[in-house]
C-alpha cells in the first residue's frame, strides 16, 4: 500500500524518493517474509550464536532489498545485518532485512524490516515495515512521524508510576553487570515492563505513544537507527541510558516520550 500522505508531508523530492524508494524496496522483500511466515520448518535456521539465529528468509530477504536501493543508491556504503560492510561514499544506508528473527522462526508476528539513511552522523530517513501486520511505520527529518497514513506522536504520560515501559532481558551470553537491578528499579516505579523481542518495534511502540519509554543495551546500528528517528520526529526524546547524547556510534539507548525521560534516568 502506498503511503497516501507522503507527498503531502514530504517538500523536497529528494527526501520523496527516499522515502518511496525505501517503502517499494520493503513491500517486495516483505512479500517473502508474508510467504515464509508459519512455514519456517521449511526454511533453513543456523545459529551465529547461542540465541541469535539467521534463516533462509533473512538472507532472502536482505537481497531482495540491495538489489533494489543499489539500483538507486549504487554509490552508497551500506551496512547490513547479514552481510559485510559494502563501502561507498558519505552516504550510508543500513539495513536490518528482519528485526526479531527469533520471532519469525517461532511465528511471533513482531518483526520489522529497518532501512535508514544515515549522511554525516545524522539520520535524515528511515523505516520500519512489519509485513505480517502490514505496519509501515516511517520518517524523514522534519516531516513528521508516521505509520502508513497515520500521523504518529509520543504519549504525554508524566508520571513514571503511570508508564509502561519496554526493554529486552538479556539472554544467552548478552547480560551485563546490574541488568537485573537495572530491570527490577525500573519494574518497581512504573506500570509495566513490556518486550517484543525487537527493539525496532519496540521504538515503534513508543513513536506510537502505545508505550511511554524503551532502554536496551548492546544493540547495533541497523537495530535502532530508524526507530531514533522516528521517535525523535513523533516529539520524543532519544539518550543514552544515562542521559547523555545519543549518537550514531552509541550501542545503548533510552526512548521516551520526553516527559518521564530524567524519571527513568534516575533509576537506570
């Protein structure tokens, strides 16, 4: 489905053609995802580590979508999940082909495809498209939040005791020192802890104002740069967890809706 408000929103054909370019190459690596979906016993699993599994279905799917954004971008460095670092100019687009790959494999329907655009340091376009639910969640700098034709903005919860919260518990060998203190200081001081078990939804969530903030550690680039940018242009605030500037080097990061943002701070 194309997004019937884009041309709207958007002034500058430059960010237009990113944006569309982004959505057409996601709707056709999508459809593989759609096909492969419940059928996963079907598709080669192998595992990079203890609980981090990549399928047949990602590397499909991460062809399917370098195939189409070189066709456009053919100068562009790239940085993907599956695959080495393909080096280009100042222009980098990142791709994640399945954010929640675990929930794929098991038919959890939170995964999401993240295609951003970073230049200089900023992230100036970015996506998240969870074709299972049909959910194009998306941003260009200064053009607002969306999700497919819906406008997108953070809760305006301002107390902490009020907030549901996303994070990720560690598993396998991805803990580090005072997780657990850092989940229980935050479950005793808000009204829920939430996972989806992918952070790209998890931003999505919080751009949405479904839930009010999301901190996770250890995280990579192609993970979260689209959901920054979409948070921070639903009027959210994105830091690191202990509230300094987020970047794009930055691994660990703290979302909110800009109001309870220093309240969890506190406790992290």
């Amino acid at each position: 489905m194309k997004s019937p408000l884009l041309k709207e929103n958007i002034s500058t054909s430059q960010n237009l053609s990113t944006i569309d370019i982004f959505e057409k190459a996601a709707r056709k690596a999508g459809q593989t995802l759609i096909d492969d979906f419940g059928e996963i016993e079907n598709s080669q699993v192998q595992s990079k580590d203890v609980g981090d599994f990549v399928t047949t279905s990602d590397i499909k799917t991460e062809k399917i979508l370098l195939e189409i954004l070189q066709d456009s971008y053919p100068n562009a460095t790239y940085i993907t999940e599956e695959s080495d670092e393909i080096k280009g100019d100042k222009e980098i687009i990142v791709i994640d082909p399945i954010d929640g790959t675990t929930n794929f494999i098991h038919g959890i329907p939170f995964v999401g495809i993240v295609i951003g655009r970073v230049f200089e340091g900023e992230i100036t376009d970015g996506i998240i498209f969870n074709p299972i639910l049909n959910e194009l969640y998306w941003a260009t700098k200064g053009g607002g939040a969306w999700c497919n034709d819906k406008k997108l903005h953070v809760s305006n919860r301002d107390n902490m005791s009020n907030c549901i919260i996303g994070t990720s518990v560690p598993h396998a060998n991805r803990g580090y020192k005072n997780y657990l203190n850092e989940i229980d200081s935050v479950a005793k001081n808000c009204a829920g802890l939430r996972s989806t078990g992918s952070a790209a939804i998890d931003l999505s969530l919080v751009a949405s104002g479904k839930t009010d903030a999301f901190w996770q550690r250890n995280l990579n680039l192609w993970d979260i740069c689209s959901g920054v940018l979409i948070v921070n242009e639903a009027g959210g605030k994105v830091t690191q967890p202990n509230g300094k500037e987020w970047t794009v080097n930055s691994s660990d990061i703290l979302a909110s809706n800009l109001f309870v943002h220093e309240q969890i701070v506190e406790k992290l």
